[in-house]
C-alpha cells in the first residue's frame, strides 16, 4: 500500500475534553532565532559565530462560522468577567481517512488575544466567520 501525504482538511480542535468546530486553523509556526556573536581577537575570520537563540512561536488564528446563541470566543477573551485570564491547553489533531490522529499539536497555556467578528455586507452571500488569535507558551507536536 503506498504511502500519500495526509490532506489537511480533516482535523479536530479541542480544550478542556471538548472538540470544538472550526474552518480554519493557522500559525502552528515554531522558529529560533539565531544569536550572532563576534569580536576582534577571538574572531580571525570575519563571520559571526551563530548558536542557536531563544525558541519563539506564533500566535494561532483559528475562525468559525458563528450559530446562534453560541459566543464563548467572546466570553472567553473577555475572561468571563475576571481580571485573570483564563489559560487553557488547546489541541489540535491533524486525522486521517479513518478519522485516527496522525500529528497532534497542542499549543500550552493559550489565551485569546484578539476576537474579531464577521464582515457585514448587505450585498454579500457569505457565511458569518469568527475568530479568535490566541497567544501561548509553546508547542509540542506528537506524530501518532
């Protein structure tokens, strides 16, 4: 049987236990940035010395459409009253055919940071799109 890369639209977002319905999920971006180090005597070429930096990540973007009775996006980026923010660990599972995990991402301590609404139009024919941008504390990436 061959091997095919995985599609990326069958997957599955979820936090505490609950799997939770969305269109669109980006930013799962992990880099590090380069510390460059040079001086004149230890140096005798004239490139800098590279170690690796400070791992930084993204925030992630996730959007869905809204239903009726249904904002707790809003509720959750407005702390639900609280001057604390709620932090939650926010799961995202990348599956197969079979609907089995095949990589799973989970984004640590995530708390949302921006929560847009739909663009209104009166000529439009568009589904109603929210969405959240949540800030976190690092990713870990599990293939399955």
């Amino acid at each position: 049987m061959a091997n095919y890369p995985i599609p990326v639209f069958h997957y599955k977002v979820s936090w505490n236990n609950q799997d939770i319905g969305f269109s669109d999920v980006s930013g799962l971006t992990q880099e590090i940035t380069p510390i460059e180090y040079r001086d004149g005597l230890m140096s005798p070429n004239t490139n800098a010395l590279k170690r690796p930096g400070l791992p930084k990540v993204n925030n992630i973007s996730l959007k869905r459409g809204i239903t009726q009775g249904n904002n707790d996006l809003f509720n959750w980026f407005n702390n639900n009253g609280s001057p604390n923010v709620e932090r939650r660990d926010v799961t995202i599972t990348l599956l197969n055919d079979a609907g089995e995990p095949v990589m799973v991402w989970v984004a640590l301590q995530a708390f949302p940071i921006k929560c847009e609404g739909p663009g209104l139009k009166a000529t439009g024919n568009d589904i109603a799109i929210e969405s959240v941008e949540l800030a976190h504390e690092g990713l870990t990436l599990t293939a399955a």
